[in-house]
C-alpha cells in the first residue's frame, strides 16, 4: 500500500493493533509530515509497535520532477 506521508500517521494509528508482529512495513511515501516535519521513520516511531517499526524498510529513487516539469517522458 502506498500513501501520501500525511495519510500514514493516520492509518497506521488505526490498524497498529491489528498488523502481525512479523510483518514487515515497506514505505513508498516521500517528503515530510506537514505540520510536524516529520520523517516516515519518526512517523512509524510514534505509531507502530517497536518491533514493526524498527524493521520497517524504505523504497527510495531518483526523483523525475525537473523532466516531468520539462515534459519529458
């Protein structure tokens, strides 16, 4: 699943109780809570388990704004 970072505080708040210890969170999201300024890791700190949160990982990449900008495919 993949969310804006203003929407995983959010729903992660609501389905903590419920996520499998042993699941692993893979976050898609980029950028900053607005608001806070805070990171998705800070993020997954404050609302899930420790166990869930610590192995939680990251999908990170290139960014393409400056050629969508130029509208390059």
């Amino acid at each position: 699943m993949a969310l804006f970072t203003d929407g995983v505080r959010d729903l992660f708040g609501r389905i903590s109780s419920v996520i499998d210890p042993d699941a692993v969170v893979i976050n898609a999201s980029k950028g900053l809570e607005d608001g806070s300024l805070k990171t998705i890791d800070a993020i997954y700190r404050d609302v899930l388990p420790e166990r869930i949160a610590r192995r939680a990982t990251y999908l990170s990449g290139p960014t393409f704004a400056s050629e969508i900008a130029a509208g390059l495919p």
